[in-house]
C-alpha cells in the first residue's frame, strides 16, 4: 500500500449523480490509513495547472451527503485534453503536493486524459495511481454494462416525453424531441420507456447507430399519423446520414479541443426536422423541442439506482487503488447473470475505455432502424426505475 | 336549482393539472342532485360538433382519481373559437343531450369561447349555466391572484434553471434559457425561485412585460460575466422590442384561430440570442435551451398546492352553476389577506377574464428590466412549494 496524498477532478459534461462518485471516492478514502489529504482540483485538470484546490477532508459530513444529491459537478468541470507539457506542469504541481493517488471521474474523453497522464508518469517513472471513476450520460463506455449518469439522464428522457406524448394526445400533429446523445443512442432509445399502450409515443425513435434519411423519415411520419392520428419523435442530436456527416454539422462549426462538433444547446436540429414534416409531408400542426442540458441537470428526479452504483463506483476505484493490485484503471459496471438485477464493479485498463466509445447493441434497435426493442427496454428498465404513475379514461362512449 | 345533464371540456394548451380541475367539477357533479348524466366532450368544442362524447358517471373512483394525477388534458383539446354558426351547431347538439350545465376549463381564449356560448345561449334563451374553469400555466387571467396550472409550470422552471444554474458552474460560459409566455412574464420569473446564494442564477430575467433591446442584453451579459465570471439568463419566449413586436414573429409566421404568433415548439429564439452573444460579446461558450412543452406536461413533480387548487377551482365552478345564485361565470382565485397562505375561490362575470390577458405588476420587475424583485418571489414561493435541496461544497482552499 502506497502512502500519499490524493487528488480528485471532475471532467467533461456533468450528470445528475457524478457528485455520487466524488462523495463516495473521497468518504472511501477519508476511511483509509493509506491516503493523507484530500485535493478536490476545480474544474478538472484545469485547476491542477492553475494551483486550484479544496480540501476534501474539511468538508463536514453533512454537506458531503448534501453535495452528493446536488446535480452537475461540484469541483467545477473542464474540457481540455492534456498536451505533454500540460503533464509536465501537472507533475510538478502534483510532486509538490505529494500525491500518489488521482482519481478523475467523466466519460470517455475524460478516461483519454487519465490514460495520457499515467502514460506519461510511467515514462517519467513517477509512482503515481491513475483512476478513472465513469461517468456518462450517454452511456457510451466501453467494457460497462452502463454507466453512471445515464439512469438518471434516461430517467429525465423517458418522463419528459411521456408527458409529451400526453400532449400530443390532447393537441394532435406532429412532436419532434430532440434528444442528447453524439454517437449513441441509449439516452434517445430511453424515450420508450415511458410507453404503456399501444399507441403511446413516441412513436418513432431515430438512433446515431442508424444511417437517418430524410425521405425515410417523411415515409414514417405518414405512416405514423395515419396509424395514430398524431406522432411523437425522439431523435437523437447525434443522428448522421449514410456517409456518417451528422445532420446538425450542416448548421453548425463549433468543435471542443477533443475535436468534437457541438451537437446540444441549440435548437436548429428540431427546427430543421420540424421544416422538413410541414414541408414534405403537408402537416399543419408541428412542434420541435430539444430537451438539451435538462437532461443532466434536473434536481430531484434521480434513478435510486443510478445514485448508488454512482456512489459505489467511486468507492470501487478508491479501493483498487489502495488494495496495490493495478496501478492505474477505470472503473467498469458489470451486470450480474442473475434474473435479478445486481451490478459488480471491475477495474479495466484505461486504454480500454478511452477515446473510443460504444454503440447500441445491434439487439437493442428494431429492423426497421426507427424503434427500440423488448430488449432495449428489459436491459434499461432497471437503470431507470419506475415512472410517474400517469392514467387515461376508459373512454366509454355517452 | 336546474336539473339537467352536464357536459365538460378542456381547452388550450395542456397543463400537468388541468385533469385535477375537471376531475373534481366531476366528482362534484356525481354527488349533486341536480346533475343527471355527465358528458365528457372530446377535444373541447370541437368534440360537441363532432357529438365526440364519453361517460364521465362511468369512470371508475380510481380511475379519476389516477387521471387526476396525470400532465395534460385527458379529455384533449383544441384552440378553436367558435363562430356564430358554431354555436347555433353547438345548441343543436346540447338541447338534443339536455345539456344545464356547461363547464370548459381552459385559460383566456377559453373563456372568450364560454362567453361566446355563453351571450348566443341568452340570445336563443336556452337556459343553461355556463362557467368557466381557470387554466393556464402563463397565469395571465385577470381577476386571479394566480391560475391552476402556473404553480406546477413554475415548479418546473425553477427546478430546471436551478440545475442549469449548476451546469454552468461546471463549465462556465452564457447559458440563456428560453421559458414559456406570450404576454406574461410569470413563468419566466419563477426561474429566480432557485436563488439561494447571492452568485446563483439566473444572473438576468427578460419578461415580456419590458421592451427587450439587443444592445442592452448584449451590455447586460458582459456586466454579468466580469461579475460572475459566468451568465445565466432566463428569458421569456414573448419578449418584444420597444414598438411591441415580439423578436422571435422576426422568424416565424404561423398563427393559431385565436390570431396568435407561434412561440413555443422552436428553438429560433434561443439560437438567435446565442448568436448575439457570441458575435457582440466575444464570448465563445454560448449555449441556449427552449424548454419548450415540457414546462406544461412533466409528469411527477406538480405543486401540490397547485394540484390542490385546481381540483378545488373544479369543485367551486360546479357549486356554483347548481347554487343558481348566477348562471354563467368563471371562477377565480382570490389569495386571502391573512399572513399564512391561503385562497379563496369566488365567482366572476366571464367578460372579467375573457380574451385579454394580465400581466406582471411593477412591483414584480426591478428597475433596470433585467430581474424580478424579491415582491415576485414572496409571492410565488407557496405556489410552487419547497424545491428539491443542492448543496456546494464549502470550498476552503487546501
């Protein structure tokens, strides 16, 4: 067991439950004789280079608890992938500070960054633990079975548009929802869950793992409101046409310095979408709404199970750090075999979940590439927990 | 007291408790000797010309009582106002059914219909009792200290903006929230009920109920980010610049039967007050949202003051029209002049609240335009009832 101070961050795009996985990291680590201080860093690795911290061990108890409840991260975010002088700079400040323990809890960009700086500290021969702690709403991370964040986006997502759907059920037409979701479409996919009838919406789901075609997408608006009456959409942000050129790209530039397009705070993709069905398919009534950062921000509405995987997630990784077994690794989610849902929580190589995300499973998305299936929604149900009661009356006639 | 059947509609735009309203006018109605069958017409006025009717003595205790707790209009909806030929089609259609007693639960243009139904049935001296039911999450009645509907919508928005305001703790930049309101900048102001501390956001509040200038926005946000180093804004969908028109008619056309611009269901507002940040503020991060429909049909989180009250509003229209005392009105709330909150409903003449809105008073805005005051917030705090708790760390520097 290697004796040291510990440093924590907090990167990429927050969630409703990423304080979980401080809290739970830095209260793990308050329990155990092989960590000494505890740095929060603000705003990732940012307030590493910029010298600034927050001591972990003098928050009481009570507002650890409290934090961990509260949305969005509560270190402060950044994005910005390491250069090799940043790990220079971030070494020196980190010698300084005698850490032997970084934990940094994101998505994959995020893990990208854990792995650069324990490469680099290897080369350097700096003995340091590197940690990756999950985290995303996208639920895009490799080797889990899904990742913290993402129940509680989802649950968002699927409560929204079942309120939508009742909306739409009372005004008619057409409602396009746009949800999150760059290259998967788990958070979109979400959208069923909320479906109890027949004919509840949405009743077309368009997913990044399938090529979106716009005359495609006229055909099965048609096809919906002459089943329905009305039809209500959940699209992805992220959906591309066949050649892969994401449909909000022809409207927009801005990219992060991990060289990403800017998919979300914007409503030009519903717009766009919503132009196309009065246009194309001669319907007067059509309504866009682009859920945007709602979906992982939204007090008071987090999956009880998503709270606490998040929360074990950062005492797993606090663990595996002191238990000297790996020097540095990301935390995955493992579903259990049994009919009962259970989780268990493995270290797995950093390059493993770097970088490179996951998709939809092939299972999860029906023939017709515009729905989930039974099994999308057996596999997220648990994620989510259950939804709002919501009723309708048995309509007999007078 | 008349006997006769009774017939009830919703109308206008869905709230999450519009259905608390009609189901306790029904469960008022089932226990009243005055009232034979109970007529549910579907999609409002449209519904009776269509003879689109189901039995509302059939529904089952909990079947009501689970509608009750449901976002939007189970017995749909519709925005039509109805034309002298309408009525007369109407008339045929109730005097057939036996119709006393008509009750339509819906905002403004609502009650201009019931008034409308209301004047042509004294002309044709059909004898029935029209009333008005309030609902409207904009809370724009007149002779109303506040509407079923406003509390629930306004819950939402806080709670959104609050985990908003977090977000962009996290990640810094301008975030502009676009939040629903033709006329009244109520719901737009419930954003500010999230504010604990003094740097929370929203950092600017723009109500319609103010002319909206760029070069002042522009210079607003500047002031707000050497302040705050970040900016929340928070801005109504019906904002209008000095003349009276709104910014967003500058980018859509459509209107409904009552004459009104489109608002809601586009994100143009948001994308165009990003734009001018960036562009005249040099601000790189700028991210808007529209919360678009959601704000009226989220299930799970209605005020339970609100929910309350709509269901008493319901329970108030039907004693009413079976007390003979008047034979049309709406019902209104009145809050009582005691310190503790509380309500009272009474009766108003359906010109009183027909067709022209309210707005906020004076003593809501602050003098620059840009915020509300803290009269606002003491009076929309019961209304919207306690908000999910967040926490910050203490932050003492290691």
């Amino acid at each position: 067991m290697k004796k040291g101070n510990m440093l924590i961050a907090q990167s990429g795009g927050p969630s409703m439950v990423i304080n979980q996985s401080l809290v739970g990291a830095v209260l793990a680590a308050r329990d155990n004789k092989a960590v000494g201080k505890i740095y929060g860093a603000l705003h990732g690795i940012q307030g590493i280079l910029d010298e600034q911290f927050i001591d972990l061990k003098k928050e009481s108890r009570t507002t650890l608890e409290a934090v961990a409840n509260t949305p969005s991260s509560a270190l402060g975010s950044v994005r910005r992938k390491p250069t090799h002088e940043d790990c220079q700079a971030i070494f020196r400040v980190l010698r300084k500070l005698e850490i032997r323990y970084f934990f940094y809890i994101g998505g994959n960009d995020s893990a990208e960054t854990v792995h650069i700086i324990n490469e680099e500290a290897v080369k350097e021969e700096y003995g340091i633990c590197c940690f990756h702690i999950p985290k995303t709403i996208d639920n895009d991370l490799r080797e889990n079975d899904h990742t913290p964040g993402y129940g509680s986006a989802a649950r968002f997502v699927a409560c929204a548009v079942k309120g939508d759907d009742l909306d739409n059920r009372a005004l008619g037409g057409v409602k396009i929802d746009v949800i999150m979701g760059r290259n998967a479409g788990f958070l979109t996919a979400a959208a069923a869950l909320g479906r109890v009838e027949k004919d509840d919406g949405p009743h077309l789901v368009y997913l990044p793992e399938r090529p979106f075609s716009v005359d495609g997408f006229v055909a099965d608006v048609k096809a919906a409101m002459k089943k329905f009456g009305r039809c209500v959409v959940a699209v992805s942000e992220g959906i591309a046409d066949k050649d892969g050129t994401p449909i909000i790209a022809k409207f927009t530039q801005e990219t992060d310095s991990h060289g990403n397009v800017q998919l979300s705070g914007t409503g030009a993709l519903g717009d766009l979408l919503a132009k196309v069905v009065k246009e194309q398919a001669g319907i007067k009534r059509v309504r866009a709404d682009t859920f945007g950062y709602l979906q992982r921000s939204f007090p008071g509405i987090a999956s009880p199970a998503d709270a606490m995987e998040a929360r074990l997630a950062g005492v797993a990784a606090v663990q595996a750090a002191v238990n000297d077994e790996v020097s540095s690794g990301s935390v995955a989610i493992k579903r259990k075999a049994t009919k009962k849902y259970g989780v268990d929580f493995v270290v797995v190589p950093l390059r493993a979940v770097a970088k490179e995300t996951r998709h939809m499973p092939d299972a999860f998305i029906n023939k017709a590439g515009n729905d989930v299936t039974q099994a999308f929604i057996d596999y997220a149900r648990p994620l989510v927990g259950g939804l709002p009661p919501c009723a309708r009356f048995a309509q007999l006639r007078a």
